[in-house]
C-alpha cells in the first residue's frame, strides 16, 4: 500500500468514525451526561466554538480555514513519505482535521461557523471528541518519527555521527 493511499484510509477511518461519535452523541446525550467514572470521566454534550481547548471562542471560521490549508499540504505532501509511521501519522491529522473541519461545515447558520461536538470530559481537563484524540496522536507520531526514527536512521546511515 502507498503512504498516500495508507494516509487516505487512516483519514476515512477517523472521519467516519468521529461523524459516528458525534451523531450518538448529538442524538442521545444532550441534557443526559453519562458518568463512566465518578468524578473522574463523562461522556457530556457541548460544543466548541473556538480551537482547542476552548481557546479563541467565536474563532471557528478562521480555524476552518487553516484546517482546509492544513489537508490540502498534507494531500499534497504525503505520496513522499518513506515511512509507514509518517502516512498513518499524517492520515490521523488529516481525518481529524477533516472530522472537525465537518462540524464546521454542516453544524452552523453559516458556511464554517458550526460548533464543533466535543463529549468526552474528564472533569479537570477540557472535553474533548474522536477528531481532537486523533489529531493529537498523530502530532505525537510525526514527532516521534521525525527526532526519534529520523535520527536512528541518520545514526545507521553514517555510522561516524
């Protein structure tokens, strides 16, 4: 399989399954919180109209636009990576920015001013949902791979360094 067509599965696989997420949770939890660990863990409806964490609130438009930028260099770039940890990587980025990028979409009055769903909440931490884990996982990969793997490659290539 190609990086590209490995990031391109890894993108559908998380944007399908983030709708999915979301559609459950716009549809069942709404004014009825699920508590999985007492204090701890819910499962709660809210939405998100700004970045991350709650950051930039009303923002959804100009963070749309850089999601769009966002998956368009990746589409463009990722048919040159060489590993397979780079595509899967760049494939969770580019479904979460994309799952997210849908909220944007779909989700409000206006073209890219919808909320964003967010529903797993842990209680001292901001809620989050399928597209956020995703798109924080594959930073963390994208690092790794680029300081970690990068380097022993570098290391076994010449072994002088």
């Amino acid at each position: 399989m190609t990086s590209r067509l490995l990031a391109l599965a890894v993108a559908a696989a998380v944007v399908v399954a983030d709708q999915l997420t979301k559609w459950w949770v716009v549809s069942t939890l709404p004014g009825r919180p699920i508590e999985l660990i007492p204090g701890v863990l819910q499962l709660r409806y809210t939405e998100n109209t700004g970045a991350a964490w709650g950051l930039l609130p009303g923002a959804g438009s100009f963070i749309a636009l850089g999601a769009i930028a966002a998956a368009v260099v990746i589409v463009l770039v990722v048919h040159r990576l060489q590993r397979r940890l780079e595509a899967v990587a760049m494939g969770l980025v580019l479904g979460g920015a994309l799952g997210n990028l849908g909220d944007r979409v779909f989700r409000g009055p206006g073209l890219l001013d919808g909320p964003v769903v967010d529903f797993v909440d842990f209680s001292h931490f901001p809620a989050f949902n399928v597209a956020d884990s995703a798109i924080t996982v594959g930073a963390a990969l994208a690092i790794l791979a680029a300081f970690v793997l990068g380097r022993r490659a570098k290391e076994n290539a010449d072994p002088a360094a």
